[in-house]
C-alpha cells in the first residue's frame, strides 16, 4: 500500500504531524504562523514547514 501524502495545516510544534508519521502517512509540508512553534516544529522534523 502506497503511503498516503499528508498536508499539516496550523501544525503548532507538531503533534498531529508526529500521530500521522507514526500511522505511516509521508507529510509533504506543514503550516504555522507562530514563530516559537515553528522553530520547535523544525527541530522535530525535516520536512518543509
């Protein structure tokens, strides 16, 4: 079964992306405006945000 892409939106410092990492979707890109999220967020993660 192919990986469902999946698409974080408003993803604060990332803890749905990380539920939908572990259920095995490949997250193509998450989105915050929050800049101490975002800084969190990339630190946890190496895809685009």
């Amino acid at each position: 079964m192919a990986e469902l892409k999946t698409v974080d939106l408003f993803c604060g410092c990332g803890g749905m992306s990380l539920g939908f990492q572990n259920a095995g979707f490949d997250i193509v890109a998450a989105f915050d405006n929050w800049k101490p999220a975002v800084e969190i967020y990339r630190m946890n993660f190496n895809h685009p945000i």
